[in-house]
C-alpha cells in the first residue's frame, strides 16, 4: 500500500503575498520527499504461519513469523506447576483468621507470600483462600490488608484463569479499598 496525500489547488487570489510565498515553500518542500512504501508492524495469521500452514506468503516471511511466534514463549507455559495451595488447607485459614496479634498473623501470611511467589501454582479449590482474603481485606489493620492484596495478586498470577472467578468476587472489595485515605493500601 502507499499512501498518498494530495491537497486540492487554492485559489491564491483571496491570500496575501507572504502566505502564498509560504504555501510555495511549503508545496516545493514536499517535493523533495520520496514516496516510500508502507510496511507491516505484524504479520498476519501468525499462528497460522507458525504451525505450518501457508498464507500465500514466502519462505523468508514464513521463517520469520516463526521467529516472532517463538519469541513469544511464556515462562508460565514451560514450568511445572508447584502445589503450595494444598499446604494451606482450610483448618489453617480458620487458624490465621483466629489469631489476635497482627504482628503474629502477618508473619504467617507472609509464609503464604513466599510459597505463592511461583510462577505457576497447581490447581486446586481456592475457595477457603477466597474466603480468607474476603475478611483480611475487611480488616483494620493495613499491614494485614497489605498482605491480602498481595496474597490475592499471587493467586491471580499464579493461577490465572482457575482464579478468574474469585478475582471478580475481590474486586468490588479492593475498589472500596481505593476509597481509604491510607497510603500503604
């Protein structure tokens, strides 16, 4: 494709003769540019091309949508999953939840922190979690709703779709959360 832009003549009755002398240099300016041929930011049907099939291009665009499709390789996509949810079963959720002291329930969150910072967890009912979070969220003290927010974000990374269903569930929570004149949440 190549893109051409022209202006319709004007009359140079109506101007004055220093907006028409600009109008010149301005006409003789855009002469001087050659006309160069768009290019494509992407290739289309990518994964077509990657898997094999032949979209009417060349062999060198073929090569290189399969550069590009193997550029896109997700490190999510080639790790095992880790199963840190079992570990943190319900009887355990109601345990944290039981404790008084912050300073002693965010030392046990932060345990949770450090087995969910992977990159991919393994699937498995997060419900008792969801309903952990739900009440870390609601609580008076930022430093434990600090590490429900992180909590919920891990398991969102980690799981990624399996906890898509819980994350909309969160979400009417932390927005009223962004109401809070606290700077640490």
């Amino acid at each position: 494709f190549v893109l051409m832009i022209r202006r319709p003549p004007r009359s140079t009755q109506s101007r004055s003769s220093a907006a028409s002398r600009c109008v010149q240099e301005t006409d003789a300016e855009y002469m001087g540019y050659t006309l160069i041929p768009m290019q494509p930011l992407r290739l289309p049907q990518i994964q077509v091309q990657a898997k094999g099939g032949n979209s009417g291009g060349s062999d060198q665009q073929n090569k290189q949508a399969a550069k590009v499709f193997s550029n896109q390789l997700d490190a999510y996509d080639l790790v095992d999953p880790v199963d840190a949810i079992k570990k943190f079963n319900d009887k355990w959720c109601e345990k944290i939840l039981g404790i008084q002291k912050w300073n002693e329930k965010q030392a046990k969150l932060q345990e949770m922190i450090d087995a969910f910072s992977v990159v991919k967890l393994a699937n498995g009912s997060v419900q008792h979690i969801y309903i952990m979070l739900k009440r870390l969220l609601e609580d008076s003290n930022v430093n434990i709703v600090c590490c429900g927010i992180k909590i919920a974000g891990l398991l969102a990374k980690g799981l990624r779709k399996q906890f898509q269903h819980h994350a909309k569930l969160l979400t009417s929570i932390l927005i009223l959360k962004l109401k809070d004149k606290k700077r640490q949440v």
